[in-house]
C-alpha cells in the first residue's frame, strides 16, 4: 500500500501514554472478561456496551488532535484519510453530508462513552460517541498471532471499523442493545459481515485511485478470514460452536469483503436482507 508522504487525516486523537483515570483494578477485570469472552467466542464489545470493566466514573483527559508524529500514528491517519475521501464521496452522490469519526489511538486501556476498554477488546468502535479507537499493538497480534501480516491488512481494520461509523450514521446501529445476539445468521454476523462489505468498497477505492500494491488485497483477504469465528474458536478452544457466532466463518468475511471491492457499491452491501450469508 502507498502511504508513504501522503495526507493523513486530522482526526485522530493520540492517548497513548495517558492512564485511564477511576477504572476499577487499572482494568484488570476488563482484560480477564474479555479474554473469556474472546475463548468462548463471545463478541467482546458486548461487553462494552454495558460499560466494560471501568468504574461509571472512570475518564480519560483527551490527547493530542492531529496527524502523529509516529509512522504508526501516521499511517493510522493515511488511512482514515482515505476512508474520508470514500464515504464523503459516497454519502455527497445520495445527496447528503459524511460526519467525519475520530480516531482514538491508546495504550492499555481507553474510556469511551461505551465504557472503559483495555488493549485485550481489540479495536472497536462506539456508537454512542462515533468514534474508532485502536491500539496499534493489535498489528503486531494480527502479524504475529493470526497470521495476517502487511500494512493493507492492518489497512483493512481500520476500514472495517469506519464501516461502524458509517452502519451508525444509516441507521443500522440503532438497535444496538439487540446488536449482541449470537449465531449464524444473527444480526450480530449480518452486522460484521456489512462492515466487511463497506471496508471492501474501501478498498475498490484505494483501488481505482491507483494506492494498492500487488499482494495488497490478498494481505486483507488473508486477515479477514484469520479473524473469522470459526478459525478464532479453532485456536482458542479446539472446537468450533457456531451457535455463539458474532462475526462470520473466515469465508463469509473474505467473501463479503471481495463483494464491496469487487462492486465498489454499497448498496451490494445489505447483509441484512440476503437469504445467504
């Protein structure tokens, strides 16, 4: 992926380094839900929308706005700011305005309107602030653990959490307390599998703007299906129970992203209404 030199987005604000203030146990009680969760196959943000494992006091002093200074805060920020160029384009064809999201880099732990967060959650992101947040050494567990290396691939997370963002502002997160349910063809999968979709119209973007390099939709491919619910259950606990689905089979995520990249059409992206997943 080229990204090199290029724009990065101002909207990312950087906390790494600043502590999470009034967590209960520094967030260890977070870290220990969420690793059963992740074992069992449960979607841990789940957890997040009860308010995680952080106090109802618990705050964070907010960080740095801009481009970081970094090259992982600055390719964080390239790829924001291609997601921007895609939805502003989208959404301005259908007549109406893309309320841009902010990109919470962090360490550790993070609060978030949606609760208090440790690094163990993953990146997610929180419909009831509109806002992504990472820490970038979820790459390194994506490299090294799942076996999806390469910068398109770390790409493609972030691409794939702005398709929350964009899931929010259509209206399809409305009923976010019923969005935990479980199962193959539940709206939790269905859910995912569209934010799949909307990251592979991303991607048919970076594509037709000449940005990807050969290897670079395999690299995405590849880190779809290692996150994918089987191959997760697979690893962690040997078995493979799909009535506790939240994401999809590694099949269904490569496919659904193959479909928006593909078509470039978020309109092919209804998970919702397809008989098949």
């Amino acid at each position: 992926m080229r990204w090199r030199g290029r724009k990065g987005s101002s909207n990312v604000e950087d906390r790494r380094g600043i502590p999470v203030k009034g967590a209960i146990g520094g967030g260890v009680g977070t870290i220990a839900i969420v690793i059963i969760a992740l074992m069992l196959g449960v979607d841990p943000s789940a957890i997040l929308s009860g308010g995680g494992g952080g106090g109802p006091g618990a705050t964070q002093p907010g960080g740095e706005m801009g481009v970081p200074d970094d090259p992982g805060g600055q390719f964080a920020a390239v790829v924001l700011a291609d997601t921007e160029d895609t939805w502003n384009r989208v959404f301005a064809e259908s007549g109406s305005e893309y309320p841009e999201p902010t990109l919470v880099l962090f360490e550790g732990a993070v609060a978030s309107a949606c609760g208090t967060a440790s690094s163990a959650v993953g990146p997610f992101y929180c419909p009831r602030d509109g806002q992504l947040y990472i820490d970038l050494g979820f790459f390194r567990e994506l490299r090294q653990r799942f076996g999806a290396p390469g910068d398109f691939a770390q790409a493609y997370v972030i691409a794939h959490e702005v398709g929350h963002h964009v899931q929010n502002l259509t209206g399809a997160m409305d009923d976010f307390q019923g969005y935990a349910a479980s199962g193959p063809g539940s709206s939790a999968v269905r859910m995912e599998l569209q934010a799949d979709c909307f990251a592979g119209v991303w991607a048919h973007d970076q594509m037709e703007r000449g940005v990807l390099e050969q290897g670079d939709i395999e690299e995405a491919l590849n880190a779809a299906a290692a996150i994918g619910d089987d191959n997760l259950q697979r690893r962690g606990q040997g078995t493979v129970v799909p009535e506790s689905f939240t994401h999809g089979t590694s099949e269904q995520r490569a496919r659904w992203f193959g479909t928006g990249y593909e078509t470039g059409d978020p309109n092919r992206c209804n998970t919702f209404d397809a008989r098949s997943l």
